[in-house]
C-alpha cells in the first residue's frame, strides 16, 4: 500500500488555520483519501497534556529549554503514536503546525537561535518532514485584530507584537528556503479568497502524485 502523504499548516496567531484545514480535509476526502486531522502541540492524550502545560499562563517563568522540550516531547509521541502509523497504513495526515512552528516561535520568538532547533530536529527527527506546508501569512497587526475577543489570552497569546513580527519572518524565511515543500497563502484577503487559494494548492500537490 502507498504511504500517505504528510501536510502540516503554519501561520500566526490569528491567521485562520482551523476554518482553512478544514477545506483541507473536505478536499482530500473528496479526492478519496482517508484523511487523519491532528494538531501540535498535542494530537495525543499524553501529547495533549503538554500542551496544557505550555499553553497555560503562570506566575513562574518558564525557560525556554524547558519549554523547547515539552514541545519535542509533546512532538514525538505524536510522530510515534498517530503520524507515522497513519501514514504506513496509507492515510494522509493533517497537522495544524509541526517543526517549523517550534523553529518559528522558539527559534526566532524567544531568540533561541534557528540553528540550535534545527540541531534538535535532526537529532529526534532526522529526515522525517511535511510533504507539504501551506503557510498561512498574515500581518501581524490584523492576526492580532481577529485574535481579540477570542477570550482569555495563552501563554504565547500573551507575547508582544515584536515577537510576533519575529515569528512571522522566521516563517518567510523557511519558507523561501525550501519553496518545494511550501506553498505561502496571503491570508489577509477575504476568507472566500484565501479558501479558493488553499484549494488551488492542494490541487497542484494532488496533480504531482500521491505516491511518494
Ligand atoms: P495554536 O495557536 O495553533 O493553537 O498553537 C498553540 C501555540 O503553541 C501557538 O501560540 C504556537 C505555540 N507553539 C510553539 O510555540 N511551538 C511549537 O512548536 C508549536 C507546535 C506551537
């Protein structure tokens, strides 16, 4: 049986991944595919938890080792758990972030340095990667506008807006640097704009082949 295919989606706070995933899947469901949706951090009980852990807003300050290795920790019981398996029986996964998140927010965020996650990428992950990335690009200015009155901020909610501009070009960047695996979506346009660009995307991966 072919191996399914891996697609993660990235972008901002704000930037609409839940209503565009969603397209996703009713896409590659029409296709036929059977399709796993998943999320980081979590995905798993276990992974879940974590992402409890990392999300929740505290009064003690979290290091940013510490919080570096809840993501990976979080990440590779989802890999191990629910990725891998799904895609050897031939499903294709969807994961709402994957790596160039951590890489993105620690890495460029907190200031972490992008070479010391990708370090650490190699290290757990090796070569294991998105098929395909479709990155949700937003200013930060109108991810942040949609993002209020969304309720009580997490603990990356909470982070300003240089952070934030950071984490955006962090993600251009990885972007332009690997332009087969990425396809960049102007998510400031109109929802039905961005669906109909998210659709074309997949469309073009689907037309490459779906046996790896
Ligand atoms: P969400 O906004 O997609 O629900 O993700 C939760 C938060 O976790 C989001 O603010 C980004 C953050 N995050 C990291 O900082 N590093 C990571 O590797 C991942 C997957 C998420």
């Amino acid at each position: 049986m072919a191996r399914g295919r891996f697609i993660s989606v990235e972008g901002g706070e704000g930037a609409g991944k839940s209503t565009n995933i969603e397209g996703v899947r009713a896409r590659l469901h029409a296709a036929g595919l059977r399709v796993v949706v998943t999320r980081e951090p979590g995905g798993t009980p276990l992974a879940e938890e974590i992402r409890q852990l990392l999300l929740a807003p505290r009064d003690e300050g979290v290091c940013e080792d510490t919080e570096l290795l809840l993501v990976f920790a979080a990440r590779m019981q989802h890999v191990e758990r629910v990725i891998k398996p799904a895609l050897a029986r031939g499903d294709w996964v969807i994961s709402d972030r994957f790596t160039d998140a951590t890489i993105a927010y620690q890495g460029a965020g907190r200031r972490m340095g992008v070479e010391r996650i990708q370090a650490l990428r190699r290290l757990l992950l090796g070569d294991f990667a998105p098929d395909l990335t479709l990155l949700l690009d937003v200013p930060v200015d109108s991810g942040m506008q949609r993002l209020a009155g969304r309720g009580a901020p997490d603990r990356f909610e909470m982070e300003g807006r240089e952070f934030f501009e950071r984490v955006r070009a962090a993600y251009l960047q990885l972007a332009a640097a690997e332009p087969a695996r990425f396809r960049v979506i102007d998510a400031a346009q109109e929802l039905p704009a961005v669906q109909a660009a998210v659709a074309q995307a997949v469309e073009g991966f689907l037309a490459q082949g779906t046996t790896p």
